[in-house]
C-alpha cells in the first residue's frame, strides 16, 4: 500500500521540476510513496521531461486548470493516506519528507504539517501566519517586504520565529502534508482559487472542523520562490489579485467591498 502521495503541480518549470525531481530521486523518502506530476499543459516540455524520471506518474492536463484544480485532480487519482502538496520550484534533501511525515504522525490533533523553507542561501522564509485579514495581512506583508529588502532586523525576527514549532493557522503550500481522510472531509482545495491563498483557505477548512496546522521547525526544505512572478509577471499579477477578492468575498465578505474599492483606486 502507498503511505504517502507526493503531487507537484508544473506550469512552464521544466528546469525547476528537474532539479525537484532529482532530489527526490537522490534521496528518495523511506516511507512507501508515489510522485505525481500534474502538467498544466506546459509549452516547455514539462510533462516529457517528468515522464523521463523513473517511477514518476505524469498527469498531462489539456489545459492550465490551476494550482487547486490540479492538485484536486492528483488527489482524486491517487490513494495514499498522506498527501505531500510540493511545489515544483523545491529541493528536498535527505530525510526532510520522512521527518514531516514523523512530525504530522505524532500530532494526532493535526490534519497538516508544513516545514520551515529557506532559500537557496539557506535564510528562511514566513511560511506560516495567522489567518488572512487586514491587519494580519498587513503584518505579514511588512514584514515579507523588509526580509526582500535584506532588513537585518527582518531577518533575525523570521529566523527567530522559524525556529519554534507552533501549531498555526496557516502554513504554505509550497510544502503541505495533510492527512488524506482531512483534506477529502473538507472537499479538498477549493478550486476558485486559481493560484495564490488557496492553503491558507485549505487550512482553514481543516480548522473549521476542530483540526489543527502544524509548524515544525525541525524539518527545512529548500523554496526557489517567486519563479512563477519572474516567468509571467502580469499573469501571475492577474491571479493574486483575482484570488485575494476570492477570499476575502468568502472570508471576510464585509471587507471585500473595501477592497475592491481599494484595488479599483489603484487601478487594479
């Protein structure tokens, strides 16, 4: 039986996804697994270059569905009773799935688990938070801001928050573990999300029937972030903005005439 389905979602990755894939390949997790490739119809030889790994399922979409649907799709296709949501621009190193995996096991109160991730100089990043809100959204983005300015007091303060596990609302899907029976009791990732706060919505769901998110600081994963923003800008620009009116319209409906107000002022 397959403990554990391994599902990365690609859309014009192919060098991101190699490099992904060879790690896994590398040091591959002890715990029985699969890897599932979602292709979003790439026009860069993606799917090809996947299908070229050994024991690697290619899931080749007709057309880009989205970071949800096509998670959805792996996991509706597949059978294990862990699910790894990882996205195709990380490289994992040696023991860091199956150190997840331990730590989400023995929290038995918790459908998720996300690890802390660090950049390829090895500094890390926020990959957890409170629930997407105004303030804490200001927060999060000051914050995020300062670290991408190379603040020294920035970095000292996510370092120091990255290093304390802490059950949270959120943790970022570019790493996800979740326990199958929580992410199909929720109906999986909600799927007007195209690209962008869909695991902040996904965890949410989970918490909303009483679970919990876990953030364990003994496990880091290496997060090459920001590849989409730099391949297609405006795209990728389009997407945030469409899934930030998602959510706060579902989440916060009050505030979501505020923001599109807001977002209209700037001409967005």
């Amino acid at each position: 039986m397959t403990a554990l389905t391994i599902v990365i979602v690609s859309f014009n990755a192919r060098e991101d996804l190699a490099r992904c894939l060879d790690s896994l390949r590398a040091a591959p997790p002890a715990i029985a697994h699969e890897v599932v490739v979602v292709d979003n119809a790439s026009g860069d030889g993606s799917a090809e270059t996947a299908a070229s790994f050994p024991g690697v399922r290619v899931m080749a979409l007709p057309a880009n569905v989205g970071f949800a649907a096509a998670n959805n799709a792996a996991i509706r296709a597949t059978a294990g009773e862990l699910i790894l949501l990882l996205n195709s621009d990380t490289i994992v190193p040696p023991g860091a799935i199956d150190g997840l995996v331990a730590a989400l096991l023995a929290s038995a109160d918790a459908a998720a688990a996300g690890p802390r991730l660090v950049d390829a100089a090895g500094l890390p990043e926020l990959s957890f938070g409170d629930m997407v809100a105004p303030f804490a959204e200001w927060r999060q983005k000051r914050i995020v801001a300062a670290l991408e300015r190379g603040e020294r007091g920035a970095r000292d303060t996510v370092e120091a928050w990255t290093r304390v596990r802490r059950y949270v609302d959120w943790v970022s899907g570019a790493c996800l573990l979740v326990r199958r029976a929580d992410a199909e009791a929720v109906g999986l990732l909600d799927e007007r999300f195209f690209m962008y706060l869909e695991d902040v919505d996904f965890c949410a769901a989970l918490r909303a029937r009483g679970r919990r998110v876990l953030f364990t600081p003994d496990v880091a994963i290496t997060h090459l972030r920001g590849r989409s923003r730099q391949s297609a800008p405006a795209a990728t620009t389009r997407a945030y903005r469409a899934s930030h009116r998602a959510f706060y319209a579902k989440h916060h409906p009050g505030w979501a005439v505020l923001l599109r107000a807001y977002l209209t002022l700037k001409g967005a």
